[in-house]
C-alpha cells in the first residue's frame, strides 16, 4: 500500500471511530501550552506574537486544544468521540518540524471502556502501515499515587515527588536528596517565600558578575535551598527512599513485575490490591488480543504531565523502536482547563511520520 493509501485508509479509521473531527486552528494562545503541556513540549514551542503584544505558538499537538475547544461548546460535559488528523509544529533534534499526528479524544461518559478503545484504535492503525505484533508498554499513575499515599513520609514531600513522577531525571535527583538529608547550619541566612529567595539570588549573582546562562539559573539554585531546608526540618525516612527507588526500577514482562510489585507491597504493609488487579485485568484483556507483541509494566513509565490519572501506553514498532502511539487517561485536564466538574478523559495519538518509516 502506498503512503497517500496508507492516509487515506487512516484518515477512514478516525472519521469511523469518532462522533466528529476537531480542526483547532494552528494558530493557538502559548499560555494553554506553557502551563499544561510541560517541559517536554513547551521547551520546544514554535513561538510568535500577535500585534497586541499576545503571545502564540504553532500548534504543537492536539489534545489541549481539542479539549479546550470542547468545554467553550455546547457539548461539554456530554460523551463525545473527538477525532483528529493535520499537521503539528515542534522543534525537533532531528527531522522537519512540522509532522502529522492522528488521534481521539474519549470526553464525558463515553460508553464501553474508552482506555481499550484508544488501545485498539492504535492497533488499527499499526495494522494499516504493516506494524504487526507492537510492543504495548504500559504504566499506571493511580498504583503510583496509592503507593505515595500509603508511604510513612512527612505529607510536604507528597506532592513534590508527585510532580516529578515522569520525570525520571528529576524524580531521581530529588530522591537521591530525600536519602543523603543535610542538616541545617545556623540561622536561615536567605528569606523562605520562593520569589524573595530568586530575587536576591540573582542579585548576588548579577553583583559577582555570573551570568545564569553559564551556570545554575537562580531558580534552580532557590528551589535546591528551599529543599535543603525543608529536608533539615521534615526528614524522610531511608527505608522509605528505598521502597520508592525500587518500585521504580520495576520494568518488563507485565505479569510477572505485576506478581513483584504485590510482594514488594506486602512487605512494606501497603495495600495495593485493588490497584493491582485493575492493571492485571487489563493486561490479561490485551493479552487475549493476538496482534499485540510484548507487553511490558514499567512502574516509572507516565506521561511528565500531572494531570493524567490511571492507566497510560505507548505501542513501539518491533522494526524500528520507536513510539508509534501513545495514550492513556487524564481525567484533571478537563478541571486545569476551567471545568467546575470532573469530567472524564482519556486520549491517544499516533505519529504518521514514524509508521511511514516502521512501513518501510
């Protein structure tokens, strides 16, 4: 099958699954994606301005700009199937910055479990560029959060390790912190409030004549104070450090890092079987589907962005490697875009450019 072929046949597969197509327009306000999208995407924004001194941005993906269409409308807070297929714009290490992405977005109480609808939809797809068999690689935020919550730690410390969970750098760093605690020496010699404390750290920069863009930015130099200090105040307990790096380090063959995770559970007298056994659930549901390969738990495996909630995937092309697919659910978005109710989200998108090079 030709590429255009392969479109078209994709571009059938969306309108077929979707009650309707979005087309947000490529022109969209940098501000929805800078505070939602995370680093990941917002570092890598193509920018502009609006002769009002607005800020824009290219287009970068769909999903905020899906849903942040769908609560201005009438349709919000319903059940809607929201397809989608056009062109984002990113800056890239590599390749054109602009690709098409394809995708569906599960908003309100949609019938049947949208999570398996995102997961086949994605499996349709593989299928129509002759990607047989994908390795389904999943995680869990809610098993995640559950664990946080059963942690004996002081409750500060929650959501800053919350924060950096799919951040797999950031999340070590800190944890690397909460072991090696530092005490405190004499009296606090910067102001505890965060814009104080960056304000007089770049003063005493700009006087010694550093410039932040050849070393730390005082930000991250105000947020490594204010951690110190908190850590000199509300200690975390190393075996707690511990427990934390080595569920993280849990990662392969679904089932068995499932039996794992129990037993490492049980032993630390935190309950996680409901958790669990929604994960084993699904996995033993997508093991009945022949098309899929491997599939893998990897318990530090999430979107970097905290507004997903429970289940996440991505499809990897045996061929190449590369995530062809990812998806999962969100349920906060809909909230962190304005919503005065939760309503229910879950998404997934696939990557056109990167099945054309799994076809070939």
């Amino acid at each position: 099958m030709s590429a255009p072929a392969r479109r078209d046949a994709l571009a059938k597969l969306v309108e077929d699954e979707a009650d309707f197509l979005a087309a947000p327009p490529i022109l969209q306000p940098a501000d929805l994606y800078l505070d939602l999208a995370g680093e990941a995407i917002g570092s890598r924004l193509l920018l502009t301005s609006g002769a009002d001194g607005s800020d824009y941005c290219l287009r970068p993906e769909f999903t905020l700009a899906v849903c942040a269409e769908y609560l201005t409308s009438d349709l919000a807070g319903s059940a809607q199937v929201i397809g989608y297929l056009g062109p984002v714009f990113r800056q890239r290490a590599a390749g054109p910055a602009e690709f098409e992405q394809a995708g569906l977005e599960f908003l309100g109480p949609v019938a049947d479990d949208p999570f398996e609808r995102s997961l086949n939809f994605a499996l349709d797809a593989a299928m129509i560029y002759g990607v047989d068999e994908p390795e389904v690689h999943l995680g869990s935020v809610e098993i995640f959060e559950a664990l946080l919550a059963g942690l004996d730690m002081p409750e500060m410390w929650r959501p800053r390790i919350r924060a950096r969970f799919g951040h797999t750098e950031a999340l070590n760093t800190l944890l690397d912190r909460l072991g090696t605690a530092e005490a405190s020496e004499g009296a606090p010699r910067y102001p505890a409030e965060r814009d104080k404390l960056v304000a007089a750290i770049t003063s005493e920069m700009q006087t010694a004549g550093l410039s932040p863009i050849s070393g730390r930015e005082a930000s991250e130099i105000a947020d490594r104070y204010l951690e110190k200090r908190a850590l000199a105040a509300a200690p975390v307990q190393p075996e707690t450090v511990e427990l934390l790096k080595r569920y993280l380090g849990i990662a392969g063959e679904a089932q068995a890092q499932l039996e794992h995770l129990q037993r490492q559970a049980k032993r630390a007298g935190i309950d996680l079987d409901v958790e669990i056994g929604a994960l084993a659930a699904r996995i033993g549901k997508i093991a009945s589907e022949t098309r899929t390969g491997t599939i893998r738990f990897d318990a530090s495996f999430a979107p970097p962005l905290d507004y997903y909630t429970g289940h996440v995937f991505e499809l990897a092309a045996p061929s190449t490697g590369a995530v062809i697919a990812s998806g999962g659910r969100y349920d906060r978005l809909l909230e962190r875009l304005g919503s005065q109710k939760p309503i229910a989200a879950v998404g997934c998108a696939v990557w056109l450019d990167r099945l054309d090079e799994a076809a070939q």
